[in-house]
C-alpha cells in the first residue's frame, strides 16, 4: 500500500486529481471507479478545472459508482445518480451513456447487482477505483464484517453510517437502510485503487486500515490486499499512525516516475 501524507484535504484532493487527470491522459478511453460522499468533492472540482483550463479530456471515458441507495429514483437530489451529474458529469465532456450507477429502483434488484457486475466485465474491467473511507472502516457501502470477497450486492446500512449521512436527508428516518455497492472483491479487481481520507473523524479508521489485521472488521483492511493501492491522507486524519516517518520517508526517495508531483 502506497501512502502519501499531505497537510490537508485540500492538497489531497489536487494530488488525487493529479493521478486521475494522468491516468485519462495516458489511456483516453479508460473505466474508472467513481465514489461520492464528502471527500471527492474537492477531487470534481479539480477534474472540471482542467476540463475548462486544460482540456482534459472524457469524451472516451466509462465510469462505474461504487454504490446507490435503494429505493432513490435518479431525480431524488440525495441519490447518487443526482450527486455525479451536479458535481461532476454536467461540467464536463462525458458521454453520459458511457457513465454507470446501480439502479436502485429496479424491480428486481438481485438481477440489477448481477448485471452490474457484467457490465464492469464488458467494460473491460475498472481501471482505477477512486475510494472514500467510512469512519467504521467501510468502502463502498460494505460495512463491518461483510465478506472481503463480496460481490455487488445489497448491503444494510449500520447505524454509524446512518448517523453519519442522515443530516442531508433531514432526518435518520428518511435515510434509506439499504443500498446497492460494488463488493470488496469487485473494488480489489480494479487495476488501481485510489483511496481519500480526510479530517480527524476518520483517524481511527485509517490506522486500522493501514497498521491494523486485515480483518473483516475493518472492510477498506482488504486494501492491503492489492496490488496497486495507493491511499492519500492528510496530517489530521493520519494522527493515530505508528509509521508515519516511514511513510513521508518512502515518499521523499521516490524516483521521478513515481512521484506525482
Ligand atoms: C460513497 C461511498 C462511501 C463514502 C464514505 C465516506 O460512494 O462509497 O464509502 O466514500 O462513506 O463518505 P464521506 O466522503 O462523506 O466522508
């Protein structure tokens, strides 16, 4: 796991979009793993910035969400079909067919999660999957000891997310339960994981998921798995970690073609 430590979320998120903005220019027409939520916000506006100044370009690019809340039809300004069009999709150059959410009003939802799946795998497989972390551990919407091979399915919400995403919805009732999300053994087939945590709510879940077991417990813990992960935190949300000397000192003796800025 690579792990880069800047001073806030703000730096984080142009770093991240640094890596996605070089990603799209060296493969045009490559799939990416989109998240919502709080963090990424930063992450869009960035992307959109060089759509308008620099030209980065996403007339070839497929995205894939990683989760919808069953029962939100696209017009509801809380799903997430909603969130990717005003914070992204609609500033930018996507072909908006070319753009992927679970449909979380299907009929039959079991047969939505499955073709999601088949959909990722017509694709081509995601290229890079950006990634925010839960305060409980979660990514995605699999939370606290679900299967770390889980494939797209329909999760329960646990109650610390209930709590934590409640307030744009009003109140915890009006918050669906359940949602459609990508499993951990779908994100852990992405080419590249990208993962942003920010803030002091999220220390304890970033050392668990960095320097603690890999363990169900901890879902975004599976990320020691992969291959290609990278996380970016900033100082506030990587207080709690043992290693961050060791951290900051592999990322000062990169070679030029790893650093990204
Ligand atoms: C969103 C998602 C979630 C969020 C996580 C952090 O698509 O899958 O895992 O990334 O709940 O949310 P924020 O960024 O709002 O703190």
């Amino acid at each position: 796991m690579e792990v880069i430590i800047r001073k806030d979320a703000d730096t984080g998120c142009l770093l991240g979009a640094r890596i996605i903005a070089r990603y799209v220019r060296e493969k045009p027409n490559c799939v990416l793993g989109l998240a919502t939520g709080r963090t990424p916000l930063r992450l869009y506006q960035e992307l959109i910035r060089m759509h308008r100044d620099e030209g980065l370009d996403f007339s070839r690019v497929t995205t894939f969400n990683l989760d919808e809340y069953v029962g939100l039809p696209a017009t509801h300004d809380q799903s997430y079909r909603y969130f990717m069009r005003e914070n992204l999709f609609r500033h930018i150059n996507i072909d908006p067919a070319n753009t992927h959410i679970p449909d979380g009003t299907a009929a039959d939802l079991h047969t939505e999660c499955r073709a999601y799946e088949e959909r990722i795998i017509a694709a081509g497989g995601i290229d890079l999957q950006l990634l925010g972390l839960g305060r409980n551990g979660h990514i995605g919407f699999n939370e606290p000891s679900g299967s770390l091979r889980s494939r797209t399915w329909i999760k329960i919400l646990s109650e610390q997310t209930l709590q934590d995403n409640s307030d744009v919805f009003g109140s915890r009732s009006a918050m669906p339960r359940h949602a459609i999300t990508m499993g951990i053994g779908t994100i852990l087939d992405a080419r590249r994981c990208l993962l942003l945590a920010f803030g002091p709510p999220k220390a304890r879940a970033v050392e668990r998921m960095i320097e603690g077991p890999l363990a169900a417990i901890c879902p975004a813990s599976a990320l020691q798995l992969h291959p290609r992960a990278t996380v970016v935190v900033d100082e506030a949300s990587g207080s709690a970690l043992q290693f961050s000397d060791h951290y900051r000192w592999i990322d000062a003796n990169k070679l030029p073609w790893q650093r990204y800025d």
